[in-house]
C-alpha cells in the first residue's frame, strides 16, 4: 500500500494545458515590480490608497495588496490604473530591459528579481517621494531652483553619496 504522501502526489490531477500546477515561493518579481511602480505613481500624485480605491471602485486593501505583489494586477485593471493616474500602461513595465526576449522564464525571474526586488531602491521610500511632491508643489520657479541649489549644498557640506556621483 502506498504511503499516504506518494498517495496524495499521485492523485494530483493535470490542468486542462495537460501541465500540473506548481507551487510559486512568493509573488512574481513582474508583480512586485508592477505594484512598486503603482505605489510610486500614487504617492508622488499625493494620493493614499483609499482615494486610488475609490477612483477603480475596489477597496482599500486590493490596493494594498496590488502594491504589494500579492495579487496580480489584470491587464483591464491595470489599464484602467494607467488611465486614472494619467499614464500609459508603459509606464508600470519601463524600468524591465528589453533583451529578456530570448531568456527562459526562469532565467527572466532571476534578471528581474536581481534587478528590482533584491536591491534597496530610495525611490521607493515614502520620505523620497514626499520630498518630490513637495519639491513640485512649489509653483515659483526660481524658489523652487533655490531649493534645489540649497539642497544640493547640504548635500555636499556632509560629503554624500551624490557629491561622488552615487
């Protein structure tokens, strides 16, 4: 008699493609990237999740959780995304190179995840992206220069990372 684990495996029954359906660790990198992308947009727009919930009818939570990776973002949501917040649908995939065209998917998963997922990106950071709203909100433009030049000066008084061209 078969042990009750190869009993359970061998009654795993293939999807109608005739592939079994395989366990993924994680949310796909393209998904992470995808909602970073839509977490960024939204908030150097100045809005939270609640407002992006209610312009694509959904709740709170599936933006969260689009933001997130944790579910797929579908291309007739995603298009209605790019349209609320002004942007061609391009814009959620630019940051993606071109040449993973001839790459098997686990090789583009691996490009992907070490390009976007793995890496601490400051764009990302709440604090970034309140800075530039801001930065923008000032509608004068030579006060807005200034702010930039005086910025530029602190950041070079301290010896940052941008002074050495980081």
């Amino acid at each position: 008699m078969p042990s009750k684990q190869q009993d359970d495996s061998s009654r795993r029954k293939p999807m109608r493609n005739g592939r079994r359906k395989t366990k993924t660790v994680g949310p796909h990198p393209i998904d992470l990237h995808v909602g970073r992308r839509l977490r960024e947009l939204r908030m150097l727009n100045g809005f939270g999740q609640t407002e992006i919930a209610n312009l694509l009818g959904i709740t709170f939570q599936q933006v969260q959780k689009y933001e997130r990776g944790t579910n797929r973002v579908s291309a007739s949501r995603l298009y209605d995304i790019a349209q609320a917040l002004k942007v061609p649908v391009s814009y959620f995939y630019d940051d993606i190179p071109r040449d993973l065209t001839d790459k098997s998917i686990a090789q583009r998963n691996k490009i992907v995840t070490q390009l976007f997922v793995s890496r601490e990106d400051p764009m990302q950071r709440r604090e970034t992206l309140e800075l530039v709203r801001s930065y923008y909100g000032v509608e004068d433009d030579v006060l807005r220069e200034r702010i930039f030049e005086l910025i530029k000066s602190i950041s070079k008084y301290n010896g940052s990372k941008t002074d050495r061209g980081i």
